[in-house]
C-alpha cells in the first residue's frame, strides 16, 4: 500500500429545490481530515452529513467549493481506487454471493479479481463470516450484510475511508461490537476515515476528531479533538472522561 | 399430501359435471360435448393434429423470438436515452391498443407465407416485454447504484453490474406473459389469413362442419399449447428469482415507458412516427397501390373521394353498433372483476376455487372460443358481451386485487380496532384505496374490449366494425379493410387515452401521484 492521502474539503456551498423552494443544503463547509487520521461527522438528520460525503465520492455536483482526496480531484480518486465506501444499507446485489458482492469494486475499477482471491477470503474472516462465502444476501442477517459491506469497502485497499452511517441499521449490542472490530481494522490498515454517524458515543469512541454540524443551513459549527489513547477498549463507553466528552458534543448538538 | 389433493377437487367435480351435462345434452341440446365425446373425436383426427400444432407452433415461436428480441432492445433504448421513449410513445401505444383481429387481414395481403403469423405474434409479444424490460431496467436499488459510482463507475457500469441482471426477473415474467400472446397472435393470423395449416386454419375448416366435439378439441389443444408455454417460462423465472430476492429496495423512480409526453416536438414526433412507420412498411415492402393503402389514401377514401359519403355512413352505422356494446361489455367485465375481487378480500376460499377456471378462460385463445361460444349462446347480442366480459374481466380482477392488497395493513385494521364490519372496513378503505387501480384496470382493458367485441362481430353476430371487416375482405374492398383498421386503433388509443386523462385526474383529486 502507498503512503494514505488526506481529505481536504474546503468552501462546500450546495443549494437543492424543492417543491419552488430554494434550500440552503450547505453553507461554507470546510474540513481537513490528515493522512491516517479518523474523522467523524455528527449532526441532526437532514443537516447535510450525507450531502458532503456524496460531494466528496464526486456523487453530488456542488455549486461552489473544492474536494481533494490526496491531491486528487474526486472523480479522479475515485476511478483510481484510492476510496472505498460504504452505506448506511448494506445495499449488496441481491443475485451476489458474498464473495462476488466484496469483489465488484474490483470489476467497476477493472481490476482482475483471480488474484485477489486471498485478499477477499482475509477480509472475509476480518469481519467474522468465514464459512458464509457463498451466502446470498438474502440469507443473512442484517448484521452479516452491513460486516460484507465493510469487507468490501476494503477490497481494492483503499487509502481513504468513507463510511455513511453504517451500523445506523443494527441493534445497541451489534453495533458496539462493529465500532470495536472497525477500530481494530483501522489501526492495521492506517486508512484515513470519514465517518458519518449520529450516535455521539460512536463517533466518539473511534474517532481523533469530531466535526459537529448544525442544520439550515448545514455547517460545521465545532471541531472536538478526542484525546483518548490507542487502542480504545469497551471499557471505555463507561469512562466518566468519555461521557463528559459525549455532553459537551451534545450541548453543541442542541445549539448551546 | 392430503391439501394438495384437495387442490384438485374442484377439478373433478367440474370434470364429472361436464361429464353428466354432454352426456345428458343439457346445455343448449348438445352444444356442449362432455369430455369423454371430445377426446373420441380427438382421438379420431388424431392423424391431422401434428401438422397443424407444428405450424402454429413455428409461427407463434418464431413470432416470440422476434418480437421480444425487438421489445428488449427498445426497452434498453428507452432507458438510455429517455426521449426516445417520448417520441415512441404514439407508436408503443397503438401496438398496445391495435386490435390483432384488425390488421391480421392487413397482414396477409402485404405479407407472404408465415410473415403475416409471425408479425402478429411478434406484435402480441412486443408491448409486454417491453413494458416489462424498461421496469425492471428502471427498478434498480439506487444505492447500489451510487455504490458503483463510488468506484467511478460510469453509466455503463451501473447498467453492467446493476441494472442489467436486476431487470431479469422482470423481463422473465414478461416473457412469462407474452408467450401466451404470440400463440393467440399466430392462430388469429392463421384464421384471417388463409393458408391451409395451423390450427386457425384447422379451426376455420372445421367451423361450418357443425361438429362441437371437433371445436372442442382444437380449442382445448390452443389452450393446452398456450398454457404450457406460460408454465415453461413461469418455472424459469421461479428459479432465477429464487435465491436472488432483493433483501432491501430504494427503488430509483420509474419513469413509465407510455409516460407523460414531454416538450411539443417530442410529442408532436410521437404522434407522427405511428404513420412514418405504416408509410414505411408500404414503401419497404413495394405494396401494390391497390392493396396497400398509405394514409393520405385512407383520409382521400373517408372524405374526398366519390363513394365518400356512403363509405362514411357503412362506418358510422357499424360504430353505432360496436361502440355502444363494447362500453357494455368493458363496465359487465369491470363489475366482475370488482365484484370477485371483493369477494376474494372477503372469502379468500371461493376464489381459491374459482380462479383455476378463469385461469383456463384466460388462456384459452379467443378465436378458438368464440366459435364454442356461438353454439352455446347463439348469435345474439349475449355472445358478445359474453367475450367482452371474459376477456377484460381477468386482468382487471388481477389489477383490482393487487390494489386491495397493497392498502397497509394497519389502515385497514384501524377501522376494525373501532368494531367496523368487513363491509363497511371495505367500504372505508379498501374501496377508496383500490380506485385508482380501477382506472388503471379501464386503461389496460379497453382495447381488449374492442378486440373481443370485433371478434366476436366477425365470427357470430355479423353486426358492426367485425362484420365490416370481415364482409370487405370478402368483396375485396382494400381501401375499407385498410379504413377499419385504422378507425380501431385509433378508437382503442382514444379510449386509451381517455381512461389514463380521467385516472390523472382521479389521482391529482385525490392527493395520490
């Protein structure tokens, strides 16, 4: 793997209409995620985390602002394989076993998929469904598809993360054990990371940063730097430290 | 073991019934054979069916190739390139709506050999599959869309990984269908159109001959050859659905392929390519003038020429006649259908019994009906509506119930929750929910309301457009053949267009789409 890029977005403005109507989506966002380092962005829904994290994967046309992910524009990133990306639905192609579902980043890139067969049978026991490789996602359970989808925002080693709300789907418990098993990747694989989420104890938990938004119109209204050494353990979700951490993000959540 | 021999009970007890009433003559003195006469007969001519399924066979496979091979590559074309399917609106929709009984003559006089079979079934094909390709192609999980854009995917690679494989079940039920269509389509040629084998020729040499038993026979191999072609490609697309159901759908909007015109010169082009298309096949084919007939002809023949105004009143006399049964026979069938759809929403175990019937009903070519038809009803205004209501009556109850069953289910178990009967429930929200599957039920099935009432006209009562048809072909009169042809298509795209205005209008009332 290369050197891990950064993401830099800088004066994000996005205008939508609906209904005649003119919303302000985003105003004047800028963020800078370094190299290696683990971002998250909270905020109330609607508010526009998805909307930067389209604009940055160069899914959303902006009417003003600039996204580079390692010097790269980001329809450039992307068709070079440097992103991988997953959403808040699992959103595997229902006639592809697991196998097949990690590997298609592989074939939209156009890379040969035989010789990474090792790769994808390593990232299939990173998520915990060995033994499932020729599964149909309609076989497994909720948890098990949002595990294939992480595997195979992995696939094509990606240098930068970007993760939309993707344990939003799951149960408290599940998604405790996701956050631990997501540190332990990012740590072995040094991908710098975007993640959008709303669960403050989620973001921070993993996150070195976290970019707090307010809504109408969507701004990044703080920067909180988590200061909690590595590796983190679940003891931590109990820690008075971690909570007075999650307060003060909350307060800011609600405007204060 | 024990329910799915149950599941044949009703079979039998019609079967015995049947049975007991040819045996005994009951119905209309002997017009109904009992099962055991027919398959004597059957058993009789056994030397001469081979040749006539193996024609129809040919044509109406032939047609079936041909025609989805067209309509799914026009499908791709209408999602690639949305204003393609602007302009060929006009066009998809008169192939909807154009009554095969109409042009088969059309067909034969233009066309040689198979052709004619094969246009028809191919034209019985088209609207289904492509209807069904541009669904299944438009029908795709948006994110796993986004997801291969993610990767810098391109238009072409979410139609390769996405859209493509995802429209599969769709286009298979299409096919599913269509299959039954290419073979009414083959044998309606093959009875308009001459030729001396296939089993419309069959049927149409064995009309005059006054022998029930033999009708019955070709008309029940029809069906057999028809259902088992819809049964082939239902176990096909059983398996490819399967294992593959989408676990989660964020369905992309489906834009419709007979969707809203859209621009003036996208809608002016598509009300002008139907007549490119007919002005084209003449030139195409080097038609003679005095069998082909290019549009002008026909506006020259209704209203400049000599004959005009007799030509005008034959055609106004057999509308007065069509018209007014045909709007008959689509609110009977309509009534049915609401009437059995309600009854299933209510006693789901009569209609468990009841639709294996309608099933074979639906099937069963219409052609090959008609005739049974005629010498169990006679000639009389009852054979029409009869068809009439038989052949709308089923996709209008399958529309209807599909509307039924997609009100929530906690909407219809608030008024329960209150102590509602099951009448007034229905009457609170199943009925007001099902409405605009009701218009959409009159959209689909007006021009097969046309259909039936022209057949039957032509083979049975020898009254209206059917009969005018039919009495041109025999004085040779191209210039009316071609006249008619052209007033019901346009009559079935107006109806058509008509219902689908009201059902707009419906919905904007009622806040739906």
């Amino acid at each position: 793997m290369t050197a891990p890029a950064g993401i830099a977005l800088s004066g994000l403005c996005k205008t939508f209409a609906s209904h005649g109507q003119k919303v302000e989506a985003l105003r004047d966002v800028s963020l800078n995620c370094p190299a290696g380092s683990f971002t998250a962005l909270i905020g109330p829904s609607g508010c526009g985390k998805s909307t930067i994290l389209r604009a940055a994967l160069g899914l959303e046309p902006l009417d003003s602002g600039r996204v580079e992910i390692g010097g790269q524009a980001p329809q450039a990133a992307t068709r070079a394989g440097v992103t991988g990306v997953a959403f808040q639905d699992a959103a595997l192609l229902p006639w592809r076993t697991v196998a097949q579902n990690i590997a298609l980043p592989l074939e939209v890139l156009g890379r040969a998929v035989g010789p990474e067969q090792g790769r994808i049978r390593d990232l299939i026991a990173l998520v915990g469904l060995q033994g499932r490789e020729t599964a149909l996602p309609g076989e497994l359970s909720g948890g098990m598809r949002q595990r294939v989808a992480i595997a195979r925002a992995l696939v094509s080693a990606p240098q930068v993360l970007f993760l939309d709300e993707p344990f939003g789907a799951l149960d408290q418990i599940l998604r405790r054990q996701m956050n631990i098993e997501l540190q332990r990747i990012w740590a072995e694989t040094g991908v710098t990371t975007l993640l959008v989420t709303h669960g403050i104890d989620e973001a921070v938990f993993l996150a070195d940063r976290v970019a707090i938004m307010q809504a109408g119109p969507g701004r990044i209204v703080e920067v909180v730097e988590i200061p909690f050494a590595r590796p983190r353990a679940a003891s931590l979700f109990s820690d008075p430290e971690f909570h007075h951490q999650c307060d003060h993000i909350a307060g800011v959540l609600h405007g204060g | 073991m024990a329910a799915r021999l149950r599941a044949f009970f009703p079979y039998l007890i019609a079967l015995i019934l049947w049975e007991v009433a040819g045996q005994l003559d009951l119905v209309a003195s002997g017009a109904l054979p009992a099962p055991s006469e027919i398959w004597a007969r059957f058993w009789l001519d056994r030397a001469d069916y081979p040749r006539h399924v193996w024609a129809t066979l040919q044509a109406s496979g032939a047609g079936f190739v041909l025609g989805n091979a067209i309509a799914v590559l026009a499908g791709l074309l209408f999602v690639l390139l949305p204003a393609t399917a602007r302009v060929a609106r006009g066009l998809n929709i008169a192939i909807f709506a154009l009554p095969p009984i109409a042009i088969a003559p059309i067909l034969a006089l233009t066309l040689e050999g198979m052709t004619p079979r094969i246009v028809l079934a191919a034209l019985g094909v088209y609207f289904v599959t492509m209807q069904a390709t541009v669904t299944g192609l438009s029908q795709f999980d948006s994110r796993t869309a986004d997801l291969v854009r993610a990767y810098g995917g391109t238009r072409a690679s979410v139609l390769r990984f996405v859209q493509l494989r995802g429209a599969l079940p769709a286009i298979l039920s299409g096919f599913r269908v269509a299959a039954p269509n290419a073979v009414l389509g083959a044998i309606l040629a093959e009875f308009g159109g001459g030729g001396r084998w296939g089993l419309g020729a069959y049927l149409l040499g064995s009309l005059g001959r006054g022998e029930p038993a033999r009708l019955w026979g070709i008309g029940l191999t029809a069906t057999l050859i028809a259902g088992l072609s819809y049964a082939v490609f239902a176990a096909i697309s059983a398996r490819v659905m399967g294992a593959s159901r989408a676990v989660t759908l964020n369905p992309a909007a489906a834009p419709s392929a007979t969707g809203a015109p859209g621009g003036l010169w996208l809608g002016l082009a598509s009300l002008i390519l139907p007549f490119l298309v007919w002005w084209g096949f003449l030139v195409a084919l080097r038609v003679p003038d005095m069998l082909g007939k290019t549009p002008w002809d026909v506006f020259h023949y209704l209203f400049l020429a000599d004959g005009a105004a007799q030509a005008q009143g034959r055609l106004l006399a057999a509308l007065a006649e069509t018209l007014p049964i045909t709007g008959l026979g689509l609110a009977a069938g309509l009534s049915v259908a609401f009437a059995l759809s309600v009854s299933s929403h209510l006693s789901p175990g009569f209609t468990r019994a009841f639709l294996p019937f309608a099933l074979v009903t639906q099937t069963m070519p219409l052609v090959a009906l008609t005739p049974l038809l005629v010498l169990i009803l006679g000639r009389g205004t009852a054979v029409t509506l009869w068809i009439t209501i038989s052949v709308t009556f089923f996709p209008a109850y399958v529309m209807i119930t599909q509307g039924l069953a997609q009100v929530p289910r906690a909407a219809l178990e608030l008024p329960r929750a209150y102590g509602a009967s099951p009448w007034r429930e229905l009457r609170l929200v199943a009925i007001p929910a099902s409405v605009p599957w009701v218009f959409a039920a009159i959209r689909t099935t007006v021009p097969r309301a046309l259909l039936g009432v022209m057949i039957a006209e032509w083979l049975a009562t020898g009254r209206g457009l059917g009969n005018l048809l039919n009495q041109s072909r025999g004085y040779m009169d191209f210039s009316m053949i071609w006249t008619v042809a052209v007033v019901s298509v346009l009559l079935s795209v107006g109806f058509y267009q008509m219902a689908q205005g009201v059902e707009r209008m419906v919905l904007r009332r009622m806040g739906g789409a």
